[in-house]
C-alpha cells in the first residue's frame, strides 16, 4: 500500500514528499504535493492538475510520451498518494486561484493505477462544483472497479493509437499482462456504462500509426463506442523516443476517416497559450537552462514546478528560441540559447 496520512488529533500532518518533489520555499512558488498548474491546453483549457501516481509510473512506456520514458512499468493499483491529502491540497488551491475550467486528473503516470480513484473524484465533487476530467491511457477499464471509480466523473479522456495488436505494442510498449483485446473490449465496455462526456484521444506518430489503413483500423474500434468526439494528436515536443510528428494537414484528412465528430487538437506553436503567471517561473527555467541542460524532470526538481507545467513553459520558450532541445543518452535535455 501507499503511504498513509498521519494523523495527531485530527490534526493532519502531510506524509514524506514523493520522490522528484521539492517542497521547500526555495523561490516564490507556493509548492504543493499533489496539485499543480492552472495549466492551459487545447483539450481542458484551463485546468487545476492532480497527480496521482509518482512521476512516469504507468502501464504503458509509448514511444511518443512527452515526459519520457517510463520508471515503473505496473500494473499494481495502491494508494499512491494520499486520498486525504489531495483532498487538503485542493481545498487550499481552489481558495487561491480563479476556477478553472476542470479539475484534471492527470499528472505524470496514468491515474487509474490510484486504486482509491473514485473516492478522490466523490471527494473532489463534494468540494466544487468544477467538472472533473480524466485523461486515462485507458488500459485498466476492463476493470469494473475501474470503471466504477470513473463513474463520477464529468469528462473521460481515454487514448486508443492502435487498432491492431502490433501496432498497440510498438507504440504504447504496453506492461506484459495488457492485451490489446483486453484493453479494446474494456474501452467498448467503459463508453457504453459511463454516463458522462467521452473524448477519445487517438495519437498518430509518423510511419508507425499514420497509413490509411492503420487509422481505418482504429476508426473502426471507435464505430462500436459512444463518443463524444475523437481528438487527433501528434508529437509536438521532444518525445520519450526519437519519433516524428505527422503533419497538420495529414491529420485533417483523417478527420474524416472516423464515424463521429473528430477534430485534430495538435498544439502547434501559434497554438500555444501563455498564462499570466507563467513570467517568473519562464524567467527561473531560462536561468537555470543557461547554467545547465536539464530534462524535464531536472527542472521540475530544481525549481520545484510539477513536470506538466514545465513542459508547458518549456513550448512557450522553445518557440521563443531562447531554448534548444538537445537528445543525449536516451534522454532529452534542454539548455539555454544565450544571446548577445
Ligand atoms: S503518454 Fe501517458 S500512457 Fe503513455 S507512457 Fe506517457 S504517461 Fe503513460
């Protein structure tokens, strides 16, 4: 099991940080455990984030992930992290920022391995009124504890790149015990028992799932699920592998290939949205890149940012080019482009 609060007459005290989390005051960031962001995306605009599991734990490790590669490749659902102490952390946050548009539970590794999922969500709800959104992988919803645990959420955001077993493996590289029958027949299952919005993530990468047949495949999984809207993506940002983006106009094509309302969401620079707040933590990032390359997860370290939130920053200042991305030892690290 995870860990567990601590508790000293009801007075609650906040478990051993997570490894890769920095609590300290060490800058003006207020820092938290498990809440991160408002971040700004195309799918949930504007989002408060919620990390469920440690950073990359995941049931898949897919060639295109845009925090790298995975650490724990598992199937085991725990307590990841603490119900109560998300719940706290929430409370707090929603006090101090405007409301966003969704609570996403998303993170940094994939939340239906949290196995207390449902209650976060009934917990969550019990304190807002903001719709709550998950952005699943989708591997676990054969499992009917999983899709109870979803079912009080307002938005689903499942991914399905595959439509053929070997495809499913090259790209999401899924944990052994993850079929693609299993995972399909879940994710068919899950769409007609969830009473709330449906979004299907589909994430083309060049050469891998991008042939016309390859998307007639998966569009053809989609024909026996109630959707709302299928998203088409692509690798916008140095992924865990050295994989390619398909382009912006060979995604609109496919739009038309699938049976329901399919839109390409692909974040292209002229996409990306800035926040207000988003200054000083640009300004750190620059300031340590021009110091030291770092990966992801580096900077998060180091400034005490949740790994999304750097990676959106990261976007803003790589279009800028006031930063490079630069792929060594399997790994992507960034560093500063110092200019005169
Ligand atoms: S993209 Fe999502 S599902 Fe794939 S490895 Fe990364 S966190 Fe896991």
């Amino acid at each position: 099991m995870g860990e567990k609060l601590k508790t000293t007459n009801k007075k609650m005290i906040l478990p051993d940080r997570p490894e890769g989390y920095d609590t300290e005051m060490n800058h003006h960031h207020k820092k938290y455990l498990f809440v991160y962001g408002p971040v700004a995306s195309r799918r949930l605009k504007r989002s408060l984030g919620v990390d469920l599991v440690p950073f990359k734990t995941c049931s898949y490790n897919c060639v295109y992930c845009q925090i790298g590669k995975t650490k724990k490749c598992t199937l085991d659902r725990m307590e990841y992290m603490p119900v109560q102490g998300i719940l706290e952390e929430l409370r707090e946050k929603l006090k101090s920022a405007a409301p966003p548009n969704y609570i996403g539970l998303a993170g940094s590794g994939e939340p239906t391995l949290h196995s207390r999922i449902g209650e976060i969500i009934e917990g969550i709800k019990a304190l807002t009124d903001i719709p709550v959104a998950v952005l699943t992988n989708g591997s676990f919803l054969w499992k009917p504890e999983v899709r109870a645990g979803l079912a009080g959420a307002d938005l689903v955001l499942p991914s399905l790149d595959a439509g053929s077993a070997e495809v499913f493996h090259c790209i999401n590289r899924p944990h052994p015990d993850i079929t693609f029958d299993k995972m399909v027949n879940g994710l068919v299952d899950f769409s007609h028992a969830f009473q709330g919005r449906i979004h299907l993530e589909v994430f083309i990468v060049k050469g891998i799932n991008d042939s016309v047949d390859s998307v007639k495949q998966i569009a053809a999984i989609t024909k026996d699920m109630r959707l709302d809207r299928v998203d088409l993506n692509t690798v916008s940002r140095p992924p865990a592998e050295n994989v390619t983006a398909s382009p912006f106009e060979a995604l609109e094509s496919m739009c038309t290939i699938f049976p329901c309302d399919t839109r390409v969401i692909a974040e292209t620079h002229r996409t990306m949205i800035a926040t207000h707040q988003s200054a000083s933590a640009e300004s750190d990032i620059v300031a340590l890149l021009n110091r030291r390359p770092c990966t992801i997860e580096g900077v998060a370290k180091g400034l005490g940012l949740h790994p999304n939130e750097v990676v959106k920053h990261l976007d803003v200042l790589h279009s800028r080019g006031v930063i490079r991305a630069v792929r060594s030892n399997e790994a992507v690290f960034y560093e500063g482009i110092w200019t005169a």
